[in-house]
C-alpha cells in the first residue's frame, strides 16, 4: 500500500509550484519568437473586408464570444465519426461525419481569427499554437477524409484518430486560453458586485471638461465620468469590458465612449456596447448633481 501510494503521489502535480504543462504554457506566454509571425497575421486579420460580420463574428450579438459556440459541431462530428469507426459497420456514416465536420470548421476558424485579431500580445503567442494544433488536426481529417473515400478506410481512421488527438491539444490550449488568460471573458463583470449601492462623491462638476473623459473612483471601483454639454454627466466602468483597456484614455464620439485599445464603442446613457468587439455593455451607474458636485451609484 505504502509503494502505491509513493507512486499516486509522484503521478499527480506537486504543490511545490506549477506543473509542467503550466511552466510550459508561461514559456509560451513569455516567448517573443512567434512575434513577427503574429504581427502579420494579425494585421491581415484586421483588413480584412468584413464590415458588420466582424461584430457578429465575435457574438456580440449572443453577448459571448461565437467561437466556443461554432468548435461544438466540428467537435461532436469527430468524436461520433470516432465511436463508429470502433463498431462493424459504421464506415458510411463515419465518412459523413468526417467530412460534416470539415465544413464547420471554417467557420469556427473565422470567428476564432477575429477574436484572436484583438487579443493582448502573450494571449496572441498562445492563441496562435492553438490555431496551428487546430489547423493541423483539420488537415489530418482531410487526408482521413480522402482515404475513406478511396476505399481505404483502415488508413481513414487512423489518420482520424490523429486529427482527434491533435484537435484534443489545441482545445487544451484554447482552454488556457480562455480560463487562464480570461480571453473572451467579461472584464467588468464583478463591477456591481464591487461598486457601492448608497451615492459617493465623483468629482467637482466644474472639474469635468465637457466631452472628455476623467478617471475618478465609486468607492474602490475606477469609473470613467463624463460631462454632457447640457450640464448633466454619465459614469460608466472605467475598464473595458473587453480586454480591460482604460476606458479615460478614450474618445467620445456620437454619445458612445470609445475604447482606445480596440475600438468598442459604448453608449454613455446605458453602456450598450454599440460596437465590438466588446460582446458585454459596460457597467453604468446612476448620477447626479448635488451642491455642484457629481454623485454616482451602481445602477441595480
């Protein structure tokens, strides 16, 4: 028993620092080598003529990030071709799934791209292996799909088995990605839990320059407050609900605040995100004006 235990203990992750997959995961994260690489892509990305399809590709829409949602039917079609190349005569409907999932892979992968084209730089080095593993892992179906075809389905399922093995590596990094690294996530999304429910001090009306952002403070959460030409002002999460970025820094344009890192565009009257590629509205709160000073508390 004494041995068995020794041995469970030496399988699992010690508590004396990070496993290997996380030192290797920082390494990546850390290294400047895929740099260049990225540069480009990303810059391809963003020309790229998509007009309205860019907002829709990063779900703001769907108030989350689309990708997640599209990798589910590529996925599951793989995993399915996979069971039934276990059982006697399954190789028909394995080839369908093989080749249904080839066809919804694209578009996972654009809406994947777009979102990646807005990332911080070390989510971008590990948002780029995971593209390679997923790119791999399709091009492995594919040559699984061209031997099925031809009749040679043994040759079919292990390249199958492959592609699910590599596509299995790619989803672990998108999950670094996602959970680790917060990519996608709602930055701004413990604001109300944080924000005062009872009025607080902003700052002096007569300090706010109309039309310009000013960072100030609800209690401990930074908010960004801004002076309307009719004397009145709004207040909204002074970090963007997207990847964070410093919402004073910003420009209002039209009634929306706009952020200075990617664009979003948030509307100052309720903090609609107007334009992506934030998908969540900002955190907005409720003001007003006493003795010449501006007041604020989280709207409920």
């Amino acid at each position: 028993m004494n041995s068995f235990a020794r041995a469970l203990r030496s399988a699992l992750p010690s508590d004396e620092g990070p496993g290997r997959v996380l030192r290797a995961m920082d390494r990546l994260e850390n290294s400047t080598r895929l740099d260049g690489v990225a540069n480009v892509l990303r810059g391809t990305v963003r020309r790229l003529p998509l007009g309205a399809a860019r907002d829709a590709l990063h779900g703001r829409w769907l108030g989350h990030p689309v990708h997640p949602l599209l990798v589910q039917f590529p996925i599951g079609a793989w995993l399915s071709a996979a069971v039934l190349d276990l059982v006697p005569g399954g190789q028909r409907a394995a080839r369908l799934l093989v080749g249904a999932g080839l066809a919804g892979a694209g578009p996972a992968a654009v809406a994947g791209w777009v979102d990646w084209a807005e990332l911080r730089r070390p989510q971008l080095r590990v948002g780029l292996v995971h593209a390679a593993a997923n790119i791999t892992g399709v091009a492995c179906y594919a040559v699984s799909l061209t031997a099925r075809c031809r009749g040679r389905h043994w040759r079919g399922r292990l390249w199958g088995f492959g592609g699910l093995t590599v596509i299995a590596v790619g989803g672990a990094i998108g999950g670094h990605l996602a959970y680790r690294q917060a990519s996608g996530a709602n930055h701004a999304e413990q604001v109300p839990a944080l924000a005062p429910s009872d009025w607080r001090a902003v700052a002096a009306l007569a300090d706010l320059p109309p039309g310009r952002p000013r960072r100030a403070h609800v209690g401990e959460v930074p908010v960004v407050a801004v002076r309307l030409d009719d004397g009145t002002a709004r207040v909204l999460a002074e970090r963007c609900s997207h990847m964070a970025g410093p919402l004073a820094d910003g420009e209002v344009v039209d009634g929306c605040l706009v952020c200075p890192w990617h664009g979003s565009a948030f509307r100052l009257d309720d903090g609609w995100n107007v334009t992506g590629p934030a998908t969540a509205p900002q955190p907005v709160f409720e003001t007003r004006i006493v003795d010449g000073r501006l007041e604020a508390r989280i709207r409920s």
